[in-house]
C-alpha cells in the first residue's frame, strides 16, 4: 500500500506552551538585545529567553495591543484599537498619544518618519510632532467618505496612503492622488514598510510590488499559480516572503535575480500570525491562541509531523542505497520514505524494530525471531532465531550477526552456522582480509583470528564495546560507555575522550564517512574531522528533538536522527553556525535596594552584599549554555553556573574598585562577549584621604597645642628644679670652701710653728692662688676640665710642701680636652687619700698618689684616684682608737652632690672603692669616680 504525504515542515521548538495558551499573538519583534516583545491580546509579554513577563500598563482602555514599530530612536510602540498610541518599555507600557474620538476610524496604521514624526492614519492622517504637537494632512475625496488604511514611509520622508482603493503620495500637507497604481491595484492590497520602502500586496492577485515615486515595480507574481487564495503576506527581506492562505498553509517565496521559486512549506493545526526571523537566521511564529514557535533550521525537517508518520514512535532508521529512507518503529512497523512518498514495507503491528539493514537493493529487519528481507515490495522469511538480533554485517554468502545469546556466520549455500562467540553479543566487526572478528558482548572486548579467540583490555580493565566503526586506513574506533577507542594493529588505545571534546563519554554509535566519525549520543551527534581534528555538534540547538537519540544514520549528504519524538532528517551542508552566545547584566541588588547597572556606579561604604543578575537570549540553546563569571582581584579565576542559575551573590564586599565580569560558553566551547559592570565602593568617611588629612592636621594641631603646653610646663619644672638643685650645689659648695680654707689654714699654721719660713711663704702664695681660683669657681656648675685639672694640681703642690720630699704624685689626663666638669668633684677624694691612707704611713717610706682621667662615655668622665697608704681598714681602726665616729662634712657633702647630679642628668655617675692587697697585707686604696661631663662646644 503505497500512500502520498503531505508537504514536510521543518521542524520547529514550541514556547510557552503553558503561559501563553488562550492569548493571540498579534505581532513579535526582537530587540537588538534579542528580548523577545510580544504585541497580544493580554497586553505586551516579554521574553527574555527565561520566562514570560507581562509588562504592566497605565490605564489603557483595551490590553490588545497591535502592529510594534519603532521611531528613530529603536523605542518601541504599538496601539490598540480604542485608538491609544502606546510606547513600550521593560517596566511599563504607557500612552504616548491618544487619537481624539472625532478622528477615530475603524482602522488604525502608525509609523514614524525621518523626523522622528508619529505618522497616525485613522479618519485622517495625523502628524504628531516629538514635543507632542499635531497636524492634520488634509485629502481631497471629492465628497467621499471613506478613511486611510495601511501607511507606508518612503525614506525620503513622504507617507504612501491608501483611501479605500485609491493610493496617495503625502508630502507636508498635500496628498497627490496616483491614478495610474489604481488601475494595476485592487481593493484587497496591503501596504508594507521595509528597508525605507513601502511595498503593496495585493492578496486577490497574488503579486506583490515595491513602491518607487513615478512606478511600481513587480516583485513577484503568483496569480497563474495553483495555490489557494493568499490571507497574509509576510516580508522577511528583500528576497524572501511567506504566504500565508485562507486554509492555513504556508509557501516560502525565495527571489533569486528574476527567478522565484515557491516552495510549499509549513502546515500548523492553529492560525500563523507574525513571522520574524533573527539574528541566527531562526524563524519565530507567532500564533492566535496557542504558543510561540520556532524553526531553527528551515532544511531540518519533521519526517513524522504528518500522516502516515504521524504519531510514531521510531526505534531505527536507515538509508538504502538509493538515499530513500527506511524506519523502523517500536510498534514492529517499517516504513519506506522516498521524496514525499511513505510506503508501508510492514504494517502488521508486533514486537519493536530494532534492527534494519540495506544491502544493494534489499532491506532487512528482524520479524519477531525470524530473518526478514524486503525485496521488489515482498517480505521473504529468510531464517529463524531463537533469539534477537543485535547487529548484523552482510555479505555476498554470509551474515554475520551479534544476538542476544551468540555471535555466529550464517552460510547462506549450505544453511550451517559457525559459532564465534557463546553469550550475548551486541556488535561485530568483520576485516574479510585478515580474517578478524571483534565481538562486543557481555564478555568484554573479543578478538578471533583463524579461529583463535582472545579478550582484549585496556590498562587491565575490560572493555565494554558498543558499536565499530573503520577507516580506509585500517584503523578500526571502538564506541564505549567511557570513550571512543582505536584499535590498529593489534593495539587498543583512548582515541577520543570528554577531555578531547566529547559531549559526552557514553557512545552508543559510530559512522566513518569521508575521513570524518559522526558520533551518536544521548542528547545528540557530534562530528569529528580526523584531519584537522576538530568538532561540530548536533544537538538541539541546531533544532533536533531534545530527547534520547534511538539511532541515525548519513547517506549522500544527508543526516537522518530517530528519537522518541519523532525522525527528522537534516542536509549537513546546510547546517547552520550557531552565532557566538551574547550576555546582558540586567540588574544589579545591592543590600536588597534594586539597581540599574548603567546607572549607578559608585555606592555607599555600608554597601556588603552584591547580586548580580545577567542573561543570554538563547531562546532554544539554554541547555547548552553555561555562564562564566568572576570579579577582578576577588576571584582568582572564572567562576561557572548553569545556565538557569542567572543570579550571582557575593555577600561581603569590601570598599575599593571592582570590575564584575560575566560571559556565556556554549557546549562547542564558545564564548561569548564578556559583559562587565565597573563599580567603587566607597571609603567610610573616615578612611577618606581628605578626612584623614584633616583629622591628622587637627590631631597635629591638638598635640602641638598640648606639646607646648606640655613643654612650658616642663620647661618651668625644670627651670624650678635646676634653680633648686644648682641653689643646693652653691650652698654644698660655699659649705665646703670654708673647710677646705680651714684645712689649708691648719696646713700653714702648722709649718708657721715649725719655723720653716720659706716653705710657709711658698705655701700661702700657692694658697692664695688656689683660694682666689676656688672663690672664682665657686657659684659655677661647670667649668673646663682643665681648669679643675689645674686646680687639683695646685692643691697637690701645697699639700707636697706639708708632706716634704717624701710624697709623689701624678696626675694623667690622657690628652681630654674641650669638655666641662663640675668644680671640686674630685679634691674630697684626694683630700681623703692624704689624710686617711698615706698620711698614717710610716715617715720613711715614700708615699705615692696617682690620678688619672678617661672619657669612657661622651657624658661620663672616669676619674681613678689610687694611692699606697695604709688602707681603709687600718683608717678606720685609727679612727675608732681616736673614737672619731661621725661622718667627714666632705663625704656628706659628695655624697650629696652625686646623688644630685645623678638625679639632675639621668647619668650612671657615682663612688667605687677598692681595696688593694699584697697577699693578705693592704697596699692602699683605688676609689673610681664617674663624674658628669658635657662638650664645651
């Protein structure tokens, strides 16, 4: 039984199933940010690829809205029939103007000129200037009342009218009938705009004409045609229109130079509105009351949208070798498709057809367990099985067949079989020149040569092959469930894996046809050139039905896909590229406040929590489409997020400056533009540089305030105490310049009662020098240090004379020089090595006394004062004998002193004593001093 289909139709996507039922679509435009604008009878819906929106409106009378066109500056408008001119936006759709009642007719038409005039036809037509004002072209009807219809713009500015059936030029004011259009035009015409030109359908006639100032010129012209009476004719360009006819078929127009060529084309169950067509070169339809539809691809087409395929449900499909197709259903039915004929091979319903091969001119298929060839439109049983049959390789006298439960050689002369294989086996391959076989069974991955069998692994693993595939160079791929394999001279290796590409590392099919594999998975067939190593997919992107992919098979350049909604069958030169995925940030949420990205830009310091909202128009691609983001000096790297996970939220920003970066990958690996949204947050206040400065100036001024404050107290202190203390040093040294006079005194009394008159002389002339140099220093709290050294000497002079040639002497200054040194620090301590350690020394021995000064600090002065008496301990056992126990006013009067000096200067100053011994007998006595100094300059 031989039937005669219908035209096939492309296949085609349907969205907004659900959220569009029961509204009619008037018109569809896309934006150039690919949103998706619906004109309905539910107002305005957008698409943004995500879900369907409706966009509010402000107090129109009438929510259907029709006819979207856009002014000069791409805004969007549409109007409604109660003569409300509306313009569109993504938050509101809002009246623009409002026709006055006395100007409102039963048909409206707007557009806009050059100018960016608002071109209004209703009773009249209306000019509605950008600042709101209006004027009325006035036409002359000779009496006749009859309103404008269509407006086409001409680019110069001039509107093309028509008044019932007459058409007029309107420039300014003035209408110019043009008489002689009306004799080629009839009163069913239409008026179009594109490209700057108007255009005239006329549906009656089935032409269709461009508008020039002085001709129309004839486009194409479909009145000899057989085709039924035209409803609607859609331009999608300068060389391509649909047809839409009253019975709800639609033709494809293509122009050529002076060729048309008229193609029966589309057949839908509900009524075709709008037809647009993008930028991927995909065509939107728009219905009335059902959904929105889709074509990808208008050389994909559905196989099964129309009798007799319709409602199948395909298992496998096959070219034969005169390219017609063969198909295999799971209701144990096979039909043959040649051009726009389907044949019935088997109409007998039974178990599911899984297995169909061509052979020359022979189709064979499997018949519950029986062998079945299909040859000049008869059946022949060829064989029983016990079992199914899995895959099969035909030759001239043999089949070679993987089953359920073997692999085996069916001889075709002589009816035997040679088992190759116990178990279930699900592919073979067979290379007639070496003998080989490869089984792919439940055993893993089996070798047979000559009838020697071997199990084949791969790293030590089994293998578990699906299908082979062989090139013309002896290579033979291996589909798995983990990769593809290739297997050349005895030697399995990974061929190809998801990290060389593959979509996915499950493979059920594979095809080698001119040097390239096409490779079948779960949600689609990938391509694989192995000559420049490269992929092309096809999935449903490309419009194949996203569902399991049954089978496929390629023949003359043509790509038939069974899944389980359907066959469909595709030309691989004309697959389209898939242009590189866009992305849009949309909106941006800052601490749950709502804003624009191109808007605002620089945001408080309280700003921690940033959602980023962002979007790909891929209306029909979104499983396929990944998002890649990131921010600059946050993220190390880019982030991913599936395609319907479009908000990003980062919860705990800091101030400083951010890029935000976002981009869409397809599953080819593509990427698309990277979106960026710049954005600071700002200091605190107080992390700002001129807060900061200022706050420092003001610190500064403040502690310089109180630092001088500070300081004058300070100053004032220490004025106070240095008074004090050089008071206390005075009165210590005006006390001690009376006992050292007196001490002198009693030294000159004593050589005045001895009668030795000269040295007396000689002493009271060295004491008057040294009282008038002790008088001279006396109110001073430095003076040079060679000054002190001069004194000392003096005072060791007059002290030599008391002792008489038995005492000697040395004072060693180590070259100090250019320093200062309190006065009378270190006559006491000579005084007190005189009188209490070599004064008492035995008269015959010589009596020594060394003194010597080191700088041994730039504020410290060592003075060594070491003599040979008689030591402390003998001193102080002559003192107790003398019972002299009080204190020495030169050793309070020292100790004084350094206690007031060490407070005064913050310096280590101060007394050390030591005693020196010969074994356990005493030699004297070594007293350092570390007196306070100071630089003279």
């Amino acid at each position: 039984m031989t039937l005669i289909s219908e035209a096939q139709s492309p296949s085609y996507i349907s969205l907004g199933t659900e959220e569009l039922k029961d509204v009619e679509i008037y018109d569809v435009f896309l934006d150039k940010e690919d949103l998706m604008w619906l004109a309905t009878s539910n107002g305005i819906i957008l698409f943004d690829g995500y879900s369907f929106k409706n966009i509010p409106s402000q107090n129109l009378q009438s929510n259907s809205l029709f006819a979207f066109t856009r002014d000069r500056k791409d805004q969007l408008y549409c109007f409604n029939l109660n003569g409300e001119v509306c313009q569109v936006g993504l938050d509101s759709v809002k009246i623009h103007y409002a026709i006055p009642d006395s100007l409102l007719g039963p048909e409206i038409s707007i557009q806009f000129d050059p100018n960016n005039n608002l071109i209004v036809s209703s009773k009249k037509v209306i000019r509605v200037a950008p600042d709101k004002t209006t004027s009325i072209v006035e036409v002359e009807l000779n009496g006749n009342r009859i309103f404008p219809s269509e407006i086409g713009i001409h680019k110069d500015g001039s509107c093309f009218i028509k008044y019932g059936t007459r058409f007029y030029w309107i420039q300014d004011s003035s209408a110019i009938l043009i008489d002689k259009y009306n004799a080629q035009l009839e009163k069913y015409a239409q008026i179009i705009t594109l490209n700057g030109h108007p255009y005239i359908t006329s549906l009656t006639d089935k032409q269709l004409y461009k508008v020039n100032k002085g001709s129309l010129e004839t486009i194409f012209n479909l009145k000899n045609t057989e085709i039924g009476r035209i409803q609607t004719i859609s331009m999608i360009s300068e060389n391509e229109y649909w047809i839409r006819l009253i019975n709800g078929k639609i033709y494809r127009i293509s122009i050529d130079g002076s060729e048309t060529q008229l193609d029966p084309f589309f057949e839908h169950n509900t009524k075709i509105g709008k037809i647009y067509k993008d930028s991927d070169q995909g065509y939107w339809l728009s219905t009335l009351g059902e959904n929105l539809l889709y074509i990808r691809n208008l050389d994909l087409l559905n196989l099964t949208a129309n009798t007799p395929l319709k409602n199948i449900s395909p298992t496998c499909v096959k070219y034969d070798a005169e390219n017609n197709l063969v198909i295999g259903t799971k209701e144990g039915e096979v039909f043959y498709v040649t051009g726009t004929h389907t044949s019935i091979i088997k109409d007998i319903k039974s178990q599911s057809i899984n297995l169909i091969e061509c052979y020359k001119d022979t189709i064979y298929f499997q018949e519950h367990e029986s062998f079945v060839k299909h040859n000049n439109n008869k059946n022949y049983k060829i064989k029983k099985f016990s079992t199914s049959i899995k895959d099969i390789i035909i030759l001239p006298n043999q089949y070679h067949l993987a089953t359920r439960s073997n692999a085996i050689i069916h001889h075709l002369n002589t009816k035997e079989r040679t088992v190759l294989m116990n178990g279930r086996t699900e592919c073979i391959y067979f290379d007639q020149s070496q003998n080989l076989h490869l089984l792919g069974g439940r055993k893993g991955l089996i070798r047979r040569v000559n009838n020697n069998t071997t199990k084949i692994n791969l790293n030590g693993q089994p293998i578990q092959a699906l299908d082979f595939a062989s090139d013309n160079s002896g290579n033979v791929y291996v589909a798995t469930n983990k990769a593809i394999l290739q297997y050349k001279n005895d030697t399995l290796s990974n061929f190809l894996t998801t990290k060389d590409g593959l979509l996915d590392n499950n493979i059920h099919k594979i095809i080698f046809r001119n040097d390239t594999l096409f490779i079948g998975q779960q949600k689609g067939i990938q391509i694989y050139d192995l000559t420049d190593k490269t992929f092309r997919n096809i999935t449903s992107t490309d419009g194949i039905y996203d569902a399991a992919i049954q089978d496929f098979d390629i023949k003359g350049g043509k790509l038939a896909v069974a899944t389980s909604l359907g066959v469909q069958e595709l030309k691989l030169q004309n697959i389209k590229p898939l242009g590189i995925p866009k992305v849009f940030i949309t909106e941006i949420v800052v601490n749950d406040h709502l804003y624009k990205p191109e808007i605002e830009n620089i945001f408080p310091h309280i700003s921690k929590k940033f959602t980023f909202s962002f979007r790909s128009p891929e209306k029909i691609r979104n499983n396929n489409i990944e998002y890649e983001f990131m921010i600059e000096n946050v993220d190390e790297q880019w982030q991913k997020t599936p395609f319907n996970q479009n908000s990003i939220t980062y919860n705990a920003l800091s101030p400083g400056s951010y890029v935000f970066k976002v981009r869409s990958i397809s599953n080819y690996h593509i990427r698309g533009e990277t979106a960026t949204f710049k954005f600071e947050i700002e200091q605190p206040i107080w992390f700002r540089w001129w807060f900061i400065i200022s706050v420092l100036l003001l610190l500064t001024g403040i502690l310089y305030v109180l630092y001088r404050v500070q300081l004058s107290r300070i100053k004032l202190r220490n004025q106070q105490k240095n008074e004090l203390m050089s008071s206390k040093l005075t009165a210590i040294q005006s006390q001690m310049n009376p006992h050292f006079i007196f001490n002198a005194l009693n030294s000159i009394q004593d050589l005045v009662l001895k009668e030795d008159i000269d040295n007396s002389y000689k002493y009271i002339v060295k004491f008057s020098n040294l009282l008038r140099s002790t008088l001279s220093h006396s109110d001073k709290e430095f003076i040079e240090f060679e000054s002190e050294v001069k004194l000392i000497t003096l005072y060791l002079q007059l002290e030599k004379l008391r002792f008489k040639t038995n005492f000697e002497y040395e004072v060693i200054t180590n070259e100090i020089e250019d320093i200062l040194v309190p006065p009378l620090l270190v006559q006491p301590f000579i005084e007190n090595a005189l009188k209490h350690g070599l004064l008492h020394k035995d008269q015959g021995l010589v009596k020594k006394l060394r003194i010597e000064f080191k700088l041994e600090h730039p504020e410290i002065l060592m003075c060594t004062i070491e003599d040979n008496g008689i030591g402390r301990v003998k001193s102080s056992e002559i003192k107790a004998r003398q019972q002299l126990t009080h204190e020495s006013f030169s050793s309070k009067a020292i100790k004084s002193r350094l206690e007031i000096l060490q407070e005064h200067y913050k310096l280590d100053v101060g007394i050390d004593y030591e005693d020196l011994y010969d074994g356990k007998t005493p030699t004297g006595t070594r007293v350092r001093l570390r007196i306070p100094c100071k630089p003279k300059y």
